[in-house]
C-alpha cells in the first residue's frame, strides 16, 4: 500500500490510536487535546457524507477496540468465541456514533472559523451524551474522563458535568484542527498587482487584508480563551480539604480472585480472610467498615442460623462495628417479589441488625440480567439473572448526627446522573463498591477508576470506593486520591482514612444533571435541521 494514495484513512487512524494512548492505562492525557486533529483533517478530503462515515468509522472502530479489548479476556467465565463477538459487535455499534459524527461535521456548511470551533464539540458532545442512555447506556470512554489526572481540568465538572470536560478538549482539538487547515489558505493568498495609479485600490486591498487577518485571529483566540479560562477555574478552585476532621472510614477490599469467589469450596477461606481483615481494622476504631461489592456469599443471609451468620454477628457485636457490605439477596416467603435476585448493600449494626438496604438499579446488560427477557412471552423461559432494585436509598453514617452517605454498586458509577440523585437526596458522603476482578491484569479497572473523580468534582462530595481485584481509594470532593490505594492484587491489606462531609447543598450538576450536553445536543439538532432545509430550499430553486 502507497502511503500517499490513502493518507486521509491513515489519519483516521492515527486518532482512534491516539484516543487510545490518551486512556488508562497509558494515560498519556495531553494526547487528548490533539487526538482528533488527524481525523477532522483528513474529513476535508471527503468527497460525500459516506466517505466522511466511514472515515469516522474508522477512527472509532480503533479507539473502541483498543479501549474495550478486555471483554474478550472474560473467556475463563464464558467462551471466548462468545465473548470476542461481543467485543467486536460492541465496539463496531460504539463507532457508529464517531462515524455519525464525522458524516454531520461533512454535511454542515461552516467549514472553518468562529462556528466552526463550537459547531465540533457540540455534536460530539450531544452524541456522547446520547450514547450514555441509548439501549441502557455505554458512557465509558467518554472524551473528559481522559482527564482524570489532569485536576485543573476536571473541576469545571462541578457545573456541567464530565461532558463539559469532553467539550474544552474537543474545542481545543477543533480550534487547532481549523487553523492547520485554514492557515495555508490564509497565508497563500494571490497578492493584487497595481499600477502607479492604482494606490487607492491598493490601500482597500490591504484594508480587507488586514480585517481578514484580524477576523482570522479572533475566530481562533476565542475558543482559546475560553479554554484557559476553564483551566483557571479549575486552578482556583482547588486548595487544600481539612482531612483531619470528617469521618474515619475503614475499606476492606480482600481481593478475591474471580474464579474463586462464587466456588461454594472457598466460602469458608473467604469468609475467613474478610472477618480477619474486618477486625483488624477495627483496631483503628472507624465510623463503619466497607467490604466490595458481593464480599459475603448470600448464603450467609439467606439461612438463618448457619454457622457463617453466627460468627459474623458474634464479630459485630464483640468489637461493635457497623459493617457495609455487599451481597446478593434472594426474596423468600410471599409476595410479588419472591424468587427475585437483587445485587445489594446493607448496613449492619453491631447487634447484627440492618440499618439500610439498597439494591443495584443499573444493571449490567447480559451480564447481570438478559435485556429482552421481560418483553418476551410468560411461555418463554430464559435466564434473567438479578433483578433492578426500585429505588435510590440513602444510609444513617454511624456515630453522627443526622448524616447520611449514598452507596453505588460497581457499574452505576459511571453513570453520573443516577450518581447525583443520592448527593441530591441528602447523601454527604458516597461510597463505591464494585467487582472488577472479571477484569483483572487489564486496563478495565483502572479505566473504572478514572470515572471516580467526576463523580466527586460532579456534585463536590468525598468518594470511598472499595473494589475486589481492582483499586480501593478514597478520593476527595476535588477529584484528588488522599489516600495511598490498595491495588487488586493485595489480599493482605486495609485501608484506613478520614472524609469530610459535605454541606449538603449540592452543585450546580447536583441540581440540575445533565443540562450541559442536553442543550449541545439540541442546538446540534437544530443545526443539523437548519442545513437541510437551506439546502432543500436550493435544491427547489435550481430544479425550478
């Protein structure tokens, strides 16, 4: 292959292998700010909207394959045909949307300057948007979360949430993009020969020069301003939490190996290592103690009187913790509910009573339950796994006064407007647990990660977040990671730290969710509505 014959495909290319150096677990995060230069040059070659589609296609389909690899490696839970189909049809469906992007930037007819600019970032940030609740929703890989490390940019979160983040990056990209492109024609143009007489149009010719070159400078140092003015703010903003008061708070990941966490012969060592772990902790005499998601064996609850529940309530009530754990949980007896499944969390007080329960509404599509099962026939059986829980349920914080903290199961983290409706509800505090040990020894948990800091910065609330075979920290309502973490291979560990509450009164993403990628998805509409019927209406008139 010539490189010159298919330079337009290479820089396609060459984005989606940006896109990917810009993620964990390479988080090369200023590649981002340049990582869409290559593909939105490259669409100025394209001949039609198909062209620009594919070229688009093309870019995504090599960022999503790069940043999703992991779900082939589910092969020791499921057969690795199954699961590379699903990588390759998942990532070919989360393409679409950069190809859908690219054939609307083709089809507008501002091609460079001012609009230009804000045009990009507002399409690419409306599909985003949509793609994180289209068919139930697939968020991760989000342009902002590139930033996770990068503080003074996240912190514009607070008001727009992480599409806002998407947008200043996007805008620079586009900004750039537009001036390498714009620059040569710019630079290039035919200079007016003018005889001896000729001097007045000489000077109107260097007049026009000159405002095309003033014109040419705005359009470009606008969107410029506005990204350093994001960056001041973030720079502003940030200053030191006192961690000396607040909360002290216990995580106890434990890190299971997934293939040995739901085998009923290990249940016995598990359980051992956990209570072991747990009353070490207790040494440091915390507010409570969290074990990650799905920790205890449902078993464990489901029967009263076994041996497991006997020793666990005799910990409790020997050391007086108040334990948050989770667990799956069976509904038995009558009602509606019974035989239904649900992924939960319970407070347990140090008399072995429960003090809240909240069960894990965002589910994992055909991971934690089949999408299509609840639309098909009673006479059709299939396995649908757990069930949603019904409602956003906040937890009494042990030892304080009318304090209470929200908790989030796993994959609901990285959605932020479910997030926000527990900081909305009352929650000073949040806590994250999760399994990512389906994933273990790929970028996939700490892509997890990356997530956590906006949902602090989000809505300005201290995270803990506990995870088996992943990464336990805690991270402050600045997005910042105070305490050293536990990583998923340490079975050994416990992590002690202090959280200051929040005041409760919640940000402006707190109140009002998603408002930001909303509206640029509208005006994205509206553009795209706008174009077509100017060029309808041109259409008519030549054909008449």
């Amino acid at each position: 292959m010539h490189i010159k014959r298919y330079p337009s495909w290479i820089l396609a290319g060459i984005s989606g292998i940006l896109l990917i150096l810009s993620f964990p677990s390479f988080n090369l995060f200023p590649l981002a700010w340049i990582s869409l230069i290559p593909l939105l040059i490259a669409l100025q070659s394209t001949s039609n909207w198909k062209s620009a589609f594919l070229h688009g296609y093309v870019t995504g389909g090599i960022f999503f394959l790069g940043l999703i690899y992991w779900i082939i490696l589910l092969y020791p839970f499921a057969n690795i045909f199954l699961t590379t189909l699903g990588c390759l049809l998942l990532a070919g469906y989360l393409a679409v949307y950069v190809g859908v992007f690219s054939a609307l930037l083709h089809g507008l007819p501002w091609k460079s300057g001012l609009p230009f600019s804000f045009i990009v970032p507002a399409i690419w940030i409306g599909l985003e948007w949509v793609r994180s609740w289209f068919l139930t929703g697939f968020p991760w890989g989000s342009m902002g979360y590139t930033q996770w490390n990068n503080l003074q940019a996240i912190q514009i979160a607070s008001i727009t949430g992480v599409h806002g983040v998407s947008f200043i990056v996007v805008l620079l990209n586009a900004t750039i993009a537009d001036i390498i492109r714009a620059y040569p024609t710019w630079r290039n143009q035919p200079r007016s020969r003018h005889g001896p007489n000729d001097q007045t149009t000489s000077t109107e010719t260097s007049q026009k020069k000159s405002v095309s070159r003033f014109a040419f400078h705005v359009s470009h140092l606008i969107p410029i301003a506005i990204v350093i003015a994001c960056l001041a703010y973030g720079v502003y903003v940030l200053k030191p939490i006192d961690t000396t008061s607040g909360i002290k708070v216990a995580l106890v990941p434990g890190n299971v190996p997934q293939i040995e966490k739901w085998d009923r012969k290990y249940l016995p060592q598990i359980f051992e290592r956990y209570m072991n772990l747990v009353k070490a902790a207790d040494a440091e005499e915390p507010n409570f103690i969290a074990l990650p998601e799905t920790a205890l064996h449902g078993e464990i609850f489901a029967r009263e009187g076994n041996i497991y529940i006997k020793q666990l309530e005799q910990i409790l009530a020997d050391q007086q913790i108040h334990l948050l754990t989770g667990t799956h949980t069976t509904v038995h007896g009558l009602g509606t509910d019974k035989g239904k499944m649900y992924n939960s969390v319970f407070l347990l007080a140090p008399t072995g009573e429960s003090l809240g329960t909240y069960s894990k509404i965002h589910l994992v599509p055909f991971g934690e339950y089949v999408p299509i099962t609840r639309h098909l026939p009673n006479f059709i059986q299939l396995p649908s796994g757990f069930d949603p829980g019904k409602s956003i349920d906040l937890f009494p914080i042990p030892n304080t006064e009318n304090n209470q903290m929200g908790v989030v199961i796993c994959f609901e983290s990285v959605f932020p407007n479910l997030f926000r409706k527990f900081v909305k509800k009352g929650a000073s505090v949040m806590g994250i647990l999760t399994n990512d040990a389906w994933f273990d020894g790929t970028a996939a948990p700490e892509q997890h990660l990356a997530m956590a800091p906006f949902r602090a910065v989000e809505n300005r609330v201290a995270v803990f977040r506990c995870a088996n075979g992943g990464i336990s920290c805690i991270i402050d309502a600045l997005g910042r990671i105070i305490t050293m973490p536990i990583q998923g291979n340490d079975t050994q560990n416990f992590l002690i730290g202090r959280i200051s509450l929040s005041d409760r009164g919640g940000t402006i993403y707190t109140r009002y969710g998603d408002w930001f990628p909303i509206l640029c998805f509208l005006v994205s509409v509206l553009l795209v509505l706008y174009y077509h019927r100017t060029w309808l209406a041109s259409k008519l008139r030549r054909d008449t």
